[in-house]
C-alpha cells in the first residue's frame, strides 16, 4: 500500500483552509484518511502552519512519501 502525506481541503467555498493527512494514495484527495498530523491556513496574515514534527518524522520513516506542497511545508518548518 502506497501511502502519501497530503493535504486535505477543508472550509467553505472560497475560504479554504487544509489538514495535513496521511492517506492511501488511492483515496480522494478529501475521503478516508489515516493519520492528522497537522493543518495549514494561507488565508489569515501570516500564514497558519501547525504541524507534529514527531509524527511526520515517525511517517516518513515508515515511508509515506509527502506531496510537493507537503514537502514544501515540512522544509519551511525544519522538519525535511
């Protein structure tokens, strides 16, 4: 099983907000997920970015592969 750590759009229309989940790669984008490790809010001023670095680490480790925008998130954080 493939399994990726992505962001999952939450919030009304045109005021999105995400959670950073760990999901099978085969599921929808907003469907099942395994794991919430995080979430990220780009519309309030400055950026929301709260994410568990012990349970990223403890996924990557394992081998879920983070999405580009993922990756981009975990590197502004110190985590990658």
């Amino acid at each position: 099983m493939a399994v990726k750590i992505r962001l999952r759009r939450m919030g009304a229309k045109k005021n999105p907000f995400y959670r950073i989940v760990v999901a099978d790669a085969r599921a929808p984008r907003d469907g099942r997920c395994i794991d919430e490790i995080g979430y990220y809010d780009p519309t309030k001023e400055p950026t929301v970015i709260k994410v568990d670095a012990d349970k990223a680490k403890d996924w990557i480790g394992k081998g879920a592969q983070p999405t580009d925008s993922v990756k981009g998130i975990l590197k502004k954080e110190g985590i990658l």
